[in-house]
C-alpha cells in the first residue's frame, strides 16, 4: 500500500534489537526466519497455534480479535457445542445449502436479509476479502460500457489498495492517479481525494471518466465526504465505488460516521472480517439504494471473480454478523464498548484526531522509530497493532476488545516511549522518503493502461539508466512500503536519484533485482492517449 503499505509487524521474530545499520530495517526480513524455523511438517499449522498465544491484546484484524466469549450468544453456542466445528461443519455443495453463485434457497434468503440490514438494494457476500469485491466493482462497471474500456478513465486514488490497480488491469480502464490529501506531513498521513480534486479531474476528463474509485475511510481513520463526491460523480456521468475495506462497521452507531452505502456511491465493498465479526476474508459487496448499476450485472461480476466452492464458516460468518447486527440490544452493546475503549485510548495515549473513535493511531516521539516500536508491543507485551507507520502505530478497536487490553497497550506505550533501546532509533533519512514524491500535481494520468504495460514484452534495464523509462511493475520502497512507480508510469528522473538514494542508505526496495538493481520497463509504450498533469 501507498503509505503503511500494510506492514503488519506483529509478524516478525523477537529479534529485532542491534538492527544492522546497513540494513535498519533487517529485522524484517526476520520474518523468514520466522517460517523458515518452523518449516517442517504442518509448520504453519504450528506457528499459528504460537502466534495466538503470544497475543495479549488484540488491536487488528479480523475485527473479533480471536477472543469467543465476545461473539454473538447464539454463534457461541454453535462452537461450543460443535467442538470441531471446523471440520464438522465444513461442508460444500449440500443441496440445502444452496448455491453462492446462483442462489435460489438459504442463501438468497441469508443476502436478502444482509441487505435488509445495510439497507441496501442487494448485498454479496463475499469469501476472497474486498480483494474480489473491488476486482468485482470495476468489472460491473465495465460491463457498462459497450466499448473497449480503454477508452475510458478510472479516477484512482494513487495510494489504493493493490487490489484497485489489479483490477485496472483485468478491465483495461485507463488509470488517472488522484493525490490524496496530506492530513499531518510529520507523522506521514494521507487522508482521502477531497472532493476539489476529484472535481478538477472529471473537468478534465469527461465525458470519458467512467467511473471514480474512492479509499474511505482511509487506514488511519479518515472519512471522505462521499455525499458531495456522489453528487460530483452523477453530474459528470461516472460510477462511484469505495473502497470500505475498513468501514464495515460505519453507520452502525451515532458515534460512528456514516457508511458510503448511506451516501450515494454506487457500490461499497467491505471488508467485513477487518472491522466487524466476521472470520478473515469474509466481505461483502453492497449494491446501496440508488445505485445506478443492476443488480445482475453486479452479480455476474461478482460470479467471475468467486470460487464455485466458497467456504461454508465463511459464509456463516457473514451469516452471524448480519444476525447479530439485527439484534439492536447486542448490536448497541458492541459499539458502545468499541467507541468507549477507542475514546479511552485518546484519553490516555497522544493518538491523531480522525474521524473513526474505533481506529486509534498512535503518535509517537520523534526518535522513536515505528516499526521497531510495534515490533517491541508484540514482544514484549503481547500487543499486536494493525499498521506500523515511521512514527506512527495504528490499531483497530471492537467489541471484541475490553478495558484490559487498553490498560496493556498504555502500560507498553509508556514503558517504551522512555526505553533508552528505542530513542534515537528513527532514521532521519527516511524524512526524505515522503509519500507524495512520485505524484506531481492534482492528478495524472498514467502514459498507457496497467492492462497494455503488463502485457508488453519486458526489458531489464539497470535503476541508473531508467529514468524516462516506462515501468512495468510495481517499485516500492521499505519504509514506508509506498509503491512508488506503477506498471505504465514514467520513472522520473528525479525518482531514479530517489531509489538510488534509498538503495545507498540500505532500505529494501522490492521491485529492483540483483546487484545492478535491475528494474522492469517496458519499451513499445502506445502513445498516451491524453496525459494531463495539473498545475
Ligand atoms: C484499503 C483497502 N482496500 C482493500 C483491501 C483488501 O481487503 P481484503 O484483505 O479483505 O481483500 C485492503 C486490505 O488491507 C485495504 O486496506
């Protein structure tokens, strides 16, 4: 991901003190490690059972956090009295059980009631995360079009989920990149496209922008105003799809905002498991009341990119949320506790003012270094945090948390914000990596689709001598994990300093290969079919 780019350091080992200065952020690669020593038989199956007992205090996903006795009574019950209800109740292709694909049965009825729930038109249920859901989205849009959808725009954030620009490739939508807002430059938040923006793009390009892509809210709990995008989006004839993935539980309480499903976009894509109950991977695709896309053409999108053998305790996961959202007294319970923890958490930690009470980022000392600081909360006390930023450490609060989990996560704050180990840990250098160098401007469009870029044949070229080149994947630098080229994008020659510079100073940039850093171009390019930079 753009900024984060999802570094879950709950993963690495407990080495990660007298870091290599060569290589700072060695102890990632102590994630190996990690599996490597564990990689004999079932060794997954192993390091799973480890890793759940190192946690004391769950603050990431899935949004139920491994802890039961919070669940919803009656899914409780089911896995107390199933003891093996993994095995027991995996099963497929029952004939009472309907058929995800093309549901007639149960599973029409289960959907209708999610919907009934999300007060949508029809909601999926989802077994490949929001991951489906988005390639899903795009296609539905596509299938809108009648012509080749490379003569059409998708306005993209340039800081989506990797899933977007997947999904630009399978349809051959045309990328333009929107530059996010930058929220706090110190601490490295982006927040969402504000709405100046997506207007000036859609001056721009329409009538050729057939749809605009919006992340909201954001992984550090920033919510875009989708209403007045929505409004946007219509008056210029282009689909709008958000990207929820973190916002499954907006809308379910005053204290929260208001989900994209209640303000005008065409389609939300949630990922259920990241902030509700559901178990991972599980999400849901939401066609809202007023959209302006059919429900059949959502669901043959939705066909193309789903397994015909979805699994059944992913699905009845779904099931149990919804349900459990349906029962008000439970449901009120859930929130209540999540909004009242995420506000104990503001009290107590210096944590960033954002729109989401459940989404709680920590701000930490200026030398402290932030990777290395979640590293220590897991290792030391058994907190696992969602995203590790270079100065920040974010984590996501639910029902499933209770006040001795904030009471772990203040005492490590505490203890190691003074830890003489951690101060002056922060590299300075990495201030030079900022999260907007690759785009200029408002927005850009990018010189050919991801589609043709991928399908080029590819040349190796070396970094130094890529500058004006094409690229034809994605170059991303650790940290801040942002990816800093796409397939189809120019490198720069600015860039090409960058990475050279990054490189020097020993940060891992994936993307480069070999010790003369070899990077992917492409050299047969079509010529842009517009390219627009804004002042
Ligand atoms: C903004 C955003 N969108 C989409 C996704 C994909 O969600 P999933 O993991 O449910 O496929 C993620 C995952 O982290 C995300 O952060």
């Amino acid at each position: 991901m753009f900024l984060g780019a999802g570094l879950r350091v709950g993963h690495v080992s407990n080495k990660v003190i007298g870091r290599d200065r060569r290589q700072p952020y060695g102890f990632l690669r102590s994630v190996q490690g990690v599996v490597c020593a564990c990689a004999d038989n079932a060794g997954f199956l192993r390091a799973l059972q480890k890793c759940r007992t190192r946690i004391r205090a769950p603050f990431c996903c899935p949004g139920h956090h491994g802890q039961p006795e919070k669940l919803w009574p009656p899914l409780r019950e089911v896995l107390d009295r199933e003891r093996h209800a993994l095995v027991t109740l995996d099963l497929a292709e029952q004939p009472e059980l309907d058929n995800l694909q093309q549901p007639t049965g149960i599973l029409r009825a289960v959907q209708e009631r999610a919907a009934a729930v999300f007060d949508t038109v029809h909601t999926f249920f989802l077994v490949n995360g929001s991951t489906s859901g988005i390639l899903a989205a795009l296609l539905a849009v596509c299938s809108q079009l009648g012509q080749d959808p490379s003569r059409f725009y998708a306005l993209v954030p340039r800081n989506a989920h990797q899933s977007v620009f997947h999904a630009l490739a399978l349809t051959g939508l045309h990328p333009v990149y929107l530059t996010p807002e930058v929220v706090d430059s110190r601490y490295d938040i982006l927040g969402p496209v504000s709405e100046s923006t997506i207007e000036a793009a859609l001056v721009a390009f329409a009538p050729q922008v057939a749809v605009v892509l919006l992340t909201s809210p954001t992984y550090h709990g920033f919510v875009a105003n989708v209403r007045s995008i929505a409004a946007r989006c219509r008056r210029y004839g282009a689909w709008l799809v958000v990207d929820e993935a973190h916002g499954a539980h907006l809308g379910f309480s005053p204290e929260l905002p208001q989900s994209a499903r209640q303000m005008g976009a065409d389609l939300v894509v949630q990922s259920t498991h990241k902030t509700l109950m559901a178990l991972t991977q599980a999400a849901m695709l939401h066609v809202p009341c007023g959209s302006r896309l059919a429900v059949e053409d959502v669901a043959e999108a939705v066909r193309m990119v789903s397994s015909t053998s979805p699994n059944a305790w992913l699905v009845a996961s779904l099931d149990a949320t919804v349900a459990a959202l349906a029962d008000t007294p439970w449901c009120q319970a859930w929130f209540e506790r999540a909004c009242t923890l995420g506000q104990a958490i503001r009290r107590r930690l210096p944590t960033l003012p954002n729109d989401d009470a459940t989404r709680c980022c920590l701000l930490l000392p200026d030398d402290i270094d932030g990777f290395l600081f979640d590293a220590h909360l897991l290792d030391h006390y058994g907190v696992y945090m969602e995203l590790a930023g270079r100065a920040t450490s974010t984590g996501i609060v639910t029902g499933a948390n209770d006040a001795s989990h904030v009471a772990i996560l203040e005492e490590a704050f505490t203890a190691l914000t003074t830890d003489s180990r951690l101060r002056g840990t922060r590299e300075s250098r990495v201030h030079t990596l900022r999260p907007m160098d690759s785009v200029q401007g408002v927005f850009r469009a990018a010189s050919c689709t991801l589609r043709v870029s991928l399908h080029q044949r590819r040349r190796w070229c070396p970094l130094q001598h890529a500058a004006n080149q094409v690229a034809s994947a994605t170059i991303s630098v650790y940290p801040p994990g942002i990816p800093v080229v796409l397939p189809g994008e120019r490198i720069d020659p600015p860039l090409v300093s960058y990475l050279l510079d990054a490189s020097r100073c020993g940060c891992a940039i994936s993307g480069v290969h070999g010790p003369e850093q070899h990077v992917a171009v492409v050299d047969d390019v079509p010529p842009a079919t517009r390219c627009h930079q804004a002042p």
